[in-house]
C-alpha cells in the first residue's frame, strides 16, 4: 500500500492541473469583449441633384380650326310643273278621282312611279279597288297576292262548218303507203312511196286513187341515240294527173313520228383503231419488261397515250347509220286540210234508156 501511494497521488495532481486550465480557458473566454460587428453609423448623406431640371415651356395652345360652311348652291329656276293629260283636260271631261293615302311607309299598295304622296287617282285607272285583280297596286310581281287574285282570261273559240267537205281530206288522216325507194342517212335524199289503197274523203268520194304516187325528202343527220328518221312527204300525184302538195310528215303504222330501221353505230370504225394501238402497246411493254428481268424497267407511255387520243378524235363522232329497206309500210300524217274542189265536181248522171221502162224502147 505504502509503494502505490506516490503514484495515485501524481495521476490526481495531473487531472488537477488539467481541469484548472479548462476553467481559467474558459474564464478568458466569458470575460473577453466580443468585437462589434455591426457597422457604425456615419453622418447622414444628403442626396442632391448635379444638375438643375428645368421643365420645358408649355405649348401655345391653338384655338380650333372650325369647319367652313360650303357655298350655298345657285337657285335652279323655276319650271312649270307638267301636267298630265288627264290634269290638262278641262273640268267636265276629267274622270272622278279618289284620294289614296300612301305615308304608311311600305306595307301596302306603292304608289306608281312619277306620282305624289297623297295625290288623288283617278277611278278610271283602277288604282286599288276592290275586285280589280290587283290592277295599280304596284309593280308587276310587287304583290304575290295581287298576282294569284287575277283569274285567267280564256278567249271563246266559235264553231264553224267545213266548206267543200266532200272533197276536203281533213287534218289528222293517216294514209297508208309502200316504200319504193331504200332510205339511207349517210346523205340527204328524196324517197318515194305508193298508196296502196283508195283514199276517202268524209263522204266517201275518193279523192287519192289507189296507184297514188308520193315523194318526201330526208335530211339524215341522225344523232347517237336516236334511233329514227325524220322524213317530209311534199307531193302526191294520182294516176289521173291530179297533183296536191302534202307538206306533212312520216310516222310508222301505229302514227310515231318518224321511221324506223337498221342502225349501223359503227363501233369498230370509231374504237377500231384505238383499241388496236392499245394492243401494241400493251404488248410492247410486256415484250420489255420480259426482256430486262434484271434492274429496274421505266416504261414511257405518255407518246403512246397521245397517239390513242388523237386516232379517237378523228373517229368518236362519226354519227351512227339508220337504214330502211324498200317494200316496208309507213304512213303519212296529213298535218292539215286538203281540198280537192277545184278538181273534183259531182254531177248527176242520167240513167240509161234500158232502166227506164216508161220510155219507148225500154224494159217491162
């Protein structure tokens, strides 16, 4: 025990020493003045301008520019007014007027052009009054109403009786006849016909013989999609001489307008050709295209293309054909009344002597 007390007694003065100097460290440190770092304040600064700002001098002020009157124009001079021929006729022969009102500002009946708001209109011109249809209301087509009130005037048709009608072959007859000549429409031409019958009038006179001889004339010019031809009947001539102007047109049997046949459209002519240059080509660009199997082909069709169009230009419009062979039935519309008086007359006929048995010579 004796030989371990020298040696506790140096480690407690060491931690003796050591804890004295933390707490005269630490007294330094409280007791020492901590530095003022805040920024001292000076003097005041006074700010000041370095040059004195003197305002510009106010604008003078402008009185406004007031707008100058236009000259007042010249006087016109002083015309007479015109007056109508019905203000210019003298009092007894004027007409009795009726005052219209016409400042409702639209809506009702517009004056007529040229006439005073609140003139007078005479009652003659029908300006308004009822039962009149509308008449002087306004313009035409002005006032729908006016316009559908006007009822439709249909003028009487008188009955009159047809003179000769013995001989008179009237409007609406339909004569048979027999081709005698082929038709074709490539070119205008004549054709001619026969009756094949007797021809009545409304009596039952004949009037066209059988044999009867008729001429027409066509002018072809047959369209696509037309399918007839119209043809004029201008004379007739009977086997006695009798010659009459016809001037009506051709109809088939049943009374169409006129004549059927065989239509030749000429498709080969007028696609013929296109289509064959077509084939040409097609097989012109299959022959290449067979023939470069390797690498890219460019086929230019474009020369081609215009070679096409160009042969179809001059074949698309050739019109189509119509043909009529000879022998067939046509008819002819009488488009208006044929008069045969002046070579036509009926008289009586005296019986022969043998009819007659009262008279010398004759039959019992």
């Amino acid at each position: 025990m004796a030989g371990r007390a020298p040696g506790v007694g140096r480690k407690a003065g060491i931690g003796a020493l050591v804890a004295g100097t933390v707490l005269a460290c630490g007294a330094i440190l409280l007791s020492a003045e901590k530095p003022n770092l805040k920024p001292q304040d000076g003097p005041p600064r006074a700010v000041r301008p370095a040059i004195r700002y003197e305002p510009p001098p106010p604008l003078p002020v402008q009185p406004a520019a007031l707008p100058v009157p236009p000259p007042p124009p010249p006087p016109l001079p002083e015309k007479p007014l015109a007056l109508t021929p019905a203000q210019a006729a003298p009092p007894s022969q004027r007409q009795p007027r009726l005052l219209v009102y016409t400042a409702n500002g639209g809506g009702g009946a517009n004056p007529a052009p040229g006439a005073v708001p609140g003139a007078a209109l005479p009652l003659g011109d029908g300006a308004g009054m009822p039962g009149d249809g509308g008449r002087g209301m306004g313009q035409p087509g002005a006032d729908d109403l006016a316009t559908r009130l006007q009822p439709t005037r249909l003028t009487g048709a008188s009955a009159g009786v047809l003179k000769n009608q013995p001989y008179r072959l009237s409007t609406g007859t339909v004569i048979p006849c027999i081709l005698q000549t082929a038709m074709d429409s490539t070119l205008p031409g004549f054709v001619t016909c026969v009756v094949p019958q007797d021809v009545l009038g409304t009596t039952g006179l004949t009037l066209l013989d059988r044999g009867t001889k008729v001429v027409g004339e066509f002018r072809g010019g047959v369209r696509q999609g037309v399918e007839r031809m119209f043809v004029v009947w201008t004379r007739a001539e009977t086997p006695q001489g009798v010659v009459i102007a016809l001037d009506s047109p051709a109809s088939d049997p049943l009374g169409r307008s006129g004549l059927d046949g065989a239509v030749d459209r000429h498709f080969w002519q007028r696609f013929g050709g296109a289509l064959l240059l077509s084939f040409v080509d097609g097989v012109l660009q299959a022959g290449v295209a067979a023939a470069s199997k390797e690498g890219t082909t460019t086929i230019n069709t474009g020369q081609t293309q215009s070679v096409i169009a160009e042969s179809l230009r001059g074949s698309i419009d050739i019109p189509p054909t119509l043909r009529k062979n000879q022998g067939e039935l046509v008819s002819i519309f009488v488009a208006r009344d044929l008069d045969f008086s002046t070579v036509y007359r009926v008289q009586p006929t005296a019986a022969p002597v043998s009819d007659r048995p009262w008279l010398p010579g004759g039959r019992p």
